[in-house]
C-alpha cells in the first residue's frame, strides 16, 4: 500500500529530524554549532538549549523506532525463509529418498510439517542467544512483524519509518491477530481505524482506543470470541525480588473478579477485627493464598502444613553459625531463616549441604520420600536447571537426556547426561543444534546450526 500524501510530507520532515546532529536553519549559526553537545553548550545562556536538547532527542527516537521496527522484520524474514527452507536447520530431507519410510508410520506430509515446525523453532533459538533475548521475545517479533504486515499495512509502515512507537505497535499486532483469518475486510477497517491514533497517542491511552476500535468492526459476537478465549485460560509462576513470587491467573472475568471480590470481602473483616495490623493489601494476598494452599484462611491452620521441598543449604547455615543464603528449587537464593523453618517443617525434601567455604557437595540425602534415583539427583545438583540455552526450567520437570544417545554408544553417566526441557530436547534431537563435551576438562558447549560456540551457561542462582 502507498503512504498517503500528507504522511510523506511528515516523513520529509521527519528525514531531518532523524539526524542527531541536525539543526534548524539559521542564518546566525556557525560552522561551530553542528553537534547538540557543542550547540547546547552555546546557547545555555541564551535560553535557547532545551530547544535544540529536544530536537536532537526525538531524531535519536525516530531512529531508534527505524531501527527497531528493522529488527522485527529482519527477525520475521529468518522465520519465514527457516520455515520455507528447513534443510540449513533440521538438515537434510529423508523424505525425498524413494526408500525412505517413518519409523513411526507417518506419512511424509506430517514428517515435513514437523521439519518446518522444528526449523523455526531452531532458528528462533539461534536468533534468541545472537541477540541476548528470549525465544519467546523473538517469536512474538516475528509474529507481530507478519501481523502488521499482513493485516494493517498503514501502522506497518508508519512504524518502519519511524512514526509509531514499538510499544503502540505491539498493542495493534496484537489486537489484529484476534481478528479472524478469513477477515480481511475488518483488517482493513481497523488498520484505518487506529492508523492516526498510533502515532500520537501514549501507550496507555492507545491501548484503549485500539481495544474499543476492535470491538467496533469484529466480524463475530461478543459470546463466540468470549467462548474460544476461555480455553487459553492458564496460571503462571514468576520468581521475585527477595523471597517473594507473583502468580498470575488468566481466565474468564466473571470467576477471576468473583475470586477477587471475596478475597477483598474477607480482608476487609479480618482488617476491622481488634489487633489486626496488616494492611488491606497485604490481607488479600494472605487470604488467597491461604485459600489455594489450604482451603481456609485459618492462620493456626497453615502453620500446620507441611511443604515438601528441594533445597540447598549450606551446612554452617542449617547448623544456624551462617547466614549464608539458601536455595529454594526452582526459586533462587532464601533467606536463612526461611532455609531452617523449611529444613525443620519439611516431611519431604532433599536436603543438600554443601561446604561453607568452597561450595562442594558434602552430602545428599538419600531417605526422602519418592526419592529420584541418586543419578538424577546429583544431575539435579550439577545442573538444577535446564541446559538448554537461556533456559531456566527446574531440573526436576526436564527429561535427562543423553548426549550421545544411548542408541550410538553413549553411556548411562554423569559426563554423558543432563537436564532438558521437552522443547530443548526436541531441539537437540530434531535439528542441527549439537551439544558437545571436552572429555579432558568437562567443558560443555552447544554449537548452533550457523556455527556460533556457545557455552553452557551456569544456573542463575
């Protein structure tokens, strides 16, 4: 689609803007006042320095949206060639072999699907640890740069030139992607709808105005959209700063604002009983949680529970001569106190002591109720999550995958073993990601389908 007259005219003008170093034209000026800090500083007594400060700071911004909106389409361009072309990621295609049959029975359709599947994936991994960022972060760019694209050309645009901010233009890929696929014509009007609106409102405002202009031209009712969004309902875990954790749940309103609603009833009589001191706030969240971990928000109540835990304490710590933190599996660092309530309370744990000065394994306890296998549970200490790249799933929901597979001589050891998620170990298995050890130093390294060593990286805790 072709940028309308009146955006053109506001791109001319913005090409200058775009330079940090432009200035307005002015018969006065020297050779001398061509970059803002030389310029700034020769105008702070005249007044005239914000001026200038703020011209150059929205032509670093215009660049910085170019450049940004670049990446998601360079992001998205990858994506697409992975999926069109899987041989550089997955390797090469056995279906096209005359003799070639599935070990699994599945016809060659499915196998190719599969191959695409694991190729973007692959891809979108390698992409994730060039750029320091989430696979998760990488995919949404891909798709919202597809999105755009596909469904709202107008904002696509505007926000390769610089005009819409990434924020604004998430909030439209976003709201598009709900748009049937079989809808191009309510496309068409949202795009126009909100086009104007994503360049000169704030995040905040502009995700309002776009949720209200896709109420207005979305093809289906209220109650069939409602009914499909009902099954992406999901609960999620969120480590924090200082022993503390969020859990966000998403599900349909009417339960999560009943759900609210009694919990705040109940703070509010349990803030009006004599000698409570805690504040309203802070007896919702003690209300629901004590719902969810005991049925009742009877303190004497969860005081008697008792959790079942994996922590890591050192041993000077447990013995209370410390208070060198301890690690709560799949957490992080806690506090020493917490460590010894849990160590005490606990009916169900494996209790880890390590040394207080070196760090190394004194003892794992071996009389835990379901106990792992003692392999698996060094594994689990050696590497409490993931190996996977940028990973940080808990060892205990990982398969423990063999390196060399078991199949081609590997060995059922610790130097030939270690923790993977379902997707890494997909990866591993299905695509040209290799991991590889150094059998004289113990190093282990991944190398990716475009040939970048990258190390394993340690646990972040």
């Amino acid at each position: 689609m072709s940028i309308s007259a009146n955006m053109e005219a506001d791109l001319e003008w913005r090409a200058d803007l775009a330079d940090p170093y432009f200035l307005p034209a002015d018969d006065s000026s020297d050779d001398e006042l061509t970059h803002p800090d030389v310029a700034v500083a020769a105008l702070e007594s005249s007044g005239e320095a914000h001026t200038v400060a703020v011209t150059a700071l929205e032509g670093l911004s215009i660049r910085a949206r170019v450049l940004i909106a670049d990446e998601y389409a360079a992001i998205a361009t990858i994506m697409t060639d992975a999926a069109a072309c899987p041989d550089p990621w997955v390797g090469p295609d056995p279906t096209q072999d005359p003799a070639w049959r599935d070990p699994q029975g599945r016809p060659a359709v499915k196998v190719r699907a599969e191959r695409r599947n694991i190729a973007v994936r692959a891809a979108a991994l390698d992409i994730a640890v060039r750029l320091g960022m989430s696979e998760f972060a990488v995919r949404t760019r891909a798709s919202h740069a597809d999105t755009l694209r596909e469904r709202c050309p107008r904002v696509w645009n505007a926000f390769r030139a610089g005009l819409v901010s990434a924020q604004n233009a998430t909030t439209v890929a976003q709201q598009a992607a709900s748009f049937p696929d079989d809808a191009p014509e309510a496309w068409a009007r949202f795009d126009e709808a909100v086009a104007t609106a994503a360049r000169t409102l704030s995040p905040g405002k502009f995700r309002v105005r776009a949720r209200v202009a896709r109420e207005r031209v979305h093809p289906e009712s209220v109650e069939l959209r409602h009914q499909r969004a009902a099954e992406d309902r999901n609960a999620w875990f969120q480590a924090d700063h200082d022993g503390m954790a969020t859990l966000t749940v998403f599900g349909p309103v009417e339960k999560v604002l009943a759900a609210h609603d009694r919990a705040d009833a109940q703070a509010r009589h349990l803030r009006a009983q004599p000698g409570e001191e805690r504040t309203l706030a802070q007896l919702r969240a003690d209300v629901l949680l004590d719902l969810m971990t005991t049925g009742t928000i009877d303190e004497a109540e969860t005081r008697r529970r008792r959790p079942s835990v994996a922590i890591t304490v050192p041993v000077m710590t447990l013995l209370g001569l410390d208070d060198e933190p301890a690690t709560l599996d799949g957490y992080g660092p806690i506090d020493s106190e917490t460590a010894r309530r849990l160590a005490g309370e606990a009916t169900s744990w494996v209790r880890i002591l390590t040394h207080p000065i070196s760090g190394t394994v004194l003892d794992v306890d071996r009389t835990t109720y379901r106990v792992p296998k003692a392999l698996r549970r060094w594994l689990g200490v050696r590497d409490p999550v993931c190996i996977g790249p940028g990973c940080t799933r808990p060892a205990r929901t990982c398969d423990i995958d063999h390196r060399i597979d078991w199949q081609y001589g590997g060995a059922t050891a610790d130097t030939n073993l270690g923790p993977l998620c379902e997707p890494h170990h997909v990866i591993k298995s299905k695509s040209r990601w290799t991991l590889y050890r150094d059998e004289m130093t113990g190093a282990t390294w991944w190398v990716t389908p475009t040939a970048l060593d990258l190390p394993i990286e340690p646990a972040p805790w």
